[in-house]
C-alpha cells in the first residue's frame, strides 16, 4: 500500500506528543482563480444558476467531467468563505455553471442568491471529484439515477452527458423534492424529456404536495422498487448515481443491493453533513500540546498545536496555506498522509463514502 494512513484533517486529532504529517495537496486543488459573473438565473425561488466567463488562458484548467464540483471562495463581511457547488451543466456545453439553493443561516448561499450579480468576481478553483460519469460513445447502456432536492445538479450534468455522447444509451431519473416549487431545473428536466423521447425517462416524487403526472411521497424503499422491479424490471441497468441526503443514500443502495445489484455499480454523493455519525467521544481525545511537522508544496513547517484542535484548523491558525473547503470532514479536500505518529479521526466520512467521497456543504 501506498500511504501508512489516509486522514481527514479537519476530523483528526494527534494522541502522540510528535507526529509528522504530509499535505497531499494537489496544485490545481488549491490554486484559485478570479472569475467573472457571466450570468445569474432564478432557478426557483429560493435557489439560482451561476455562470462563469472562462477566459481562453482558463479553459484547461476548467475542463471537467461530469458530476465533479467547484470551491467558490469570498470574502463575507470579513470573514473568508468557501463552499463546494456541483457543476450543473454539460461537460460539452463550453460553459460552467454551478446552482446554489440557499440553506436557512447559511452564509454564502444566502449571499448568492440576494447579493451576487452579473460582472462581479470570485475565486473559484478548478473542477475537483470522484462522482464523475466518463461518457464512451461506443457504449450502449442504460443509467438510472436517484436525487433529491439539490442533489440534481450533478446529475442533470451526467444525465446530459450521457445523452450527448452516447447516442444509444438511455437515463433513468427517479428526482424527489418537496414540491414542484422547490424541483431545481424542472423545465429543462421536461425539455430534456421532449427532446431525447424515449432515451430519457424523467420520475418525480413530492413529499408535501400532490401533482399531476407524479408520485407522492419520498424516495425510500417501495420508490427503488417500482424502478427496479417494476417499471424497468426487463432493463439491464449499467450503473446507477445517487445524489442527496444521508439518509436516502443509504436507503436507496440498501435496496438496490437487496435487488442483487453489485456495489461496484452504485455510486454516490452526500450534499449534507451526516447528524449521526460514529465520532471519538471528547473524553477519549488527547489533551495536552503536540509538536506537528506539515509539509505543503514540498514547503515545510513545524509547530506545536493543542491536542484540542485538528491538524486542519492548528495549521490554519499558523497561516499554513493547506487545501480545504468544506471545513465540516467530508468533503476530502484536505485529505493527507500521515507519515510518522499517530492520530485519531473524529469521524470516519472518508471510509464511508469510499466510492465517492465528495459530499457538498451547501450553506
């Protein structure tokens, strides 16, 4: 094996008094680039699409694939935000434009939706992730995926990829939300379904309201089933992409390897942080001070952190310029090698989301 240990830095605490700890921090990762505003378009009432203007000298370092995210960074009332967004629209389109859906206290969602306009800048990195669909236009295959509320985004790029270039293979979308008020990018799912006719197959579920032409309810074990079981029963589906909250992740892939479907063809992405998760209790955390040795861009630094912080935040308080985003342990940004000593995760995401460890934070 390559690496002693993988670590999450913002979710580790030391429990030696000496350790040492490599970065492994990826240059395009953590460099940062002014963008303008192209666009900004209401999505629904409480969320909007952003687009970017990618200037020629850019255009490499913004290639993406489908289902792959972008850490937006600004400063906010003094204080530096950064969040990930999933890249929405096609990897053939020449455009990136990511959707934020404003969370209630959330800091830059609220910002984006009431305060950013067309011609402002921002930073943003280039495309990072592992919830990704490569397209093969020799391919002919059918994909299903299951999403909720914001968790659309990565699929619509997936679903639109698949359909542009493999002109014989066919999506299965299964999208659950509230309402019809609250569906992120509805008429483009409907004009995706008039367009490509039978090769796209659009569901949707709502959990508050009752609409024409839609189930009721939430996406849970009886929904899988009417896909798997029912209505495409007669379907060898290829592989399937799950995006959304923890609990219908986990729901959703019970049941879909229940139905005798492989592991190796489910993946998925978290766009919430887990409520209940298996964390080290603060009595059996460390306490006491550390010498720590961290090695960014071949750049060494050593210090000495209290044990009752993380690697993450001790190295931000030294004004260590090491890779993060989330800042909530599960999003894998600032994913490390330990490489001498010893340390203690406070939650385990990254083995949890082993098949695509790129949850969103969406405030």
């Amino acid at each position: 094996m390559l690496v002693n240990i993988i670590v999450n830095l913002l979710q580790t605490k030391f429990s030696l008094n000496v350790a040492s700890l490599f970065l492994h921090k990826i240059i395009s990762m953590s460099q940062f680039y002014k963008l303008t505003i192209k666009s900004i378009n209401k999505v629904t009432d409480q969320s909007v699409a952003v687009s970017f203007e990618i200037p020629e000298n850019l255009k490499e370092n913004f290639s993406f694939k489908a289902g792959q995210y972008v850490t937006l960074k600004k400063e906010i009332n003094g204080e530096e935000i950064r969040r990930d967004y999933s890249i929405c629209s096609s990897k053939n389109s020449g455009e990136l434009t990511v959707a934020v859906k404003a969370v209630e206290g959330g800091t830059f969602s609220i910002y984006a939706n009431e305060k950013l306009q067309p011609g402002d800048t921002i930073e943003v990195a280039s495309p990072n992730g592992r919830f990704v669909f490569e397209a093969n236009k020799e391919k002919t295959r059918t994909v299903a995926a299951f999403a909720a509320g914001s968790g659309i985004t990565p699929i619509l790029s997936i679903a639109k990829t698949l359909l542009e270039d493999e002109p014989f293979s066919n999506f299965i979308l299964m999208y659950g939300n509230k309402s019809l008020e609250d569906a992120m990018f509805f008429n483009q799912i409907v004009e995706l379904q008039a367009f490509y006719g039978n090769r796209f197959h659009a569901h949707f579920i709502y959990s508050q309201t009752r609409e024409e032409d839609a189930l009721f309810g939430r996406i849970e074990k009886g929904t899988v089933n009417l896909i798997v079981k029912n209505k495409y029963k007669d379907v060898s589906i290829d592989s399937f992409y799950l995006c959304g909250p923890e609990q219908m992740i986990h729901t959703v892939k019970d049941v879909l390897v229940e139905n005798s479907i492989k592991e190796k063809q489910i993946f998925f992405e978290l766009f919430t942080v887990p409520t209940e998760t298996e964390t080290t209790p603060d009595s059996e955390l460390p306490s006491g001070q550390t010498k720590v040795k961290v090695l960014v861009d071949d750049e060494e630094f050593e210090f000495e952190m209290s044990q009752e912080h993380s690697i993450l935040e001790a190295t931000l308080k030294q004004d260590i310029d090491a890779p993060y985003s989330c800042q909530g342990g599960i999003c894998s940004s600032c994913i490390a090698r330990l490489t001498e000593g010893e340390a203690k995760m406070r939650q385990n995401n990254i083995c949890l989301l082993y098949t695509s460890p790129s949850p969103r934070d969406r405030g």
